[in-house]
C-alpha cells in the first residue's frame, strides 16, 4: 500500500451531530490491488493471480468499525473486548461476520439457534 493511498471515508452531515450517510473502507495488498472493500455494513473481498488481475470476488470479509462513546464505557463486538482510547474512542474490526438485511448479526443468532435444537 502507497502511504498517500486512501483506505477509508466517511460521507456524513455537517449538523452539530452529524449523522453518517456512507462509510467506506478498503484494503489492498503489497501490489495495490484492493483485497477487500466495504461500504456501509456490505464487505467484498478479492484474490488476483501474480500478474495482478483480478481472479475471484467475493462476499464477505472484515467489517471494519468505529465510534466514539458519550461516556466512559467498554465495547464488545463479537464477543471481543475493543480498546477505548481516553476520548472514548474505539475503532477494530470483526472477522467472519454475517449480518442479514436488518443488520443482525446471522453467525450469533445462528450459535443460539443450534444450542437450542433449532437448526
């Protein structure tokens, strides 16, 4: 990855508390191929062969997110502890996460589903 190359955006409001209308992220490798790619909550991922063309295209991936408390607090995602910095700050990401058209996380609801016979 180029150091000047942009990895992430966020389209948000201007009001005194913006709200976000699309988030963007990507990953690339060591060539420049982008890897992956999410905007809001939907991930793609990739794979190219050695002469850097694109092979496979995929969903899903690493959703990558932030945010910033209102007051002290932890955060789990995922059943994983994420650092808070000191002005309540928090950024990460969850891999192998499968959220359904609600935004629900499917992979939870589906691990409660089978301990309970309903698979």
């Amino acid at each position: 990855m180029r150091p000047d190359q942009l990895t992430a955006a966020t389209n948000q409001t201007t009001d005194p508390t913006p709200t976000v209308l699309k988030r963007f992220a990507h990953a690339h490798d060591a060539a420049g191929n982008r890897t992956s790619e999410q905007i809001d909550d939907a991930v793609t991922s990739t794979s190219h062969d050695a002469l850097n063309r694109l092979t496979s295209q995929q969903t899903g991936g690493a959703l990558l997110f932030n945010g910033t408390l209102s007051e002290p607090a932890s955060v789990t995602i995922r059943s994983q502890s994420v650092t808070v910095d000191a002005t309540n700050q928090f950024s990460g990401s969850a891999l192998g996460a499968e959220w359904d058209d609600d935004g629900r996380d499917c992979g939870d609801r589906r691990e409660r589903q089978s301990e309970h016979g309903d698979l």
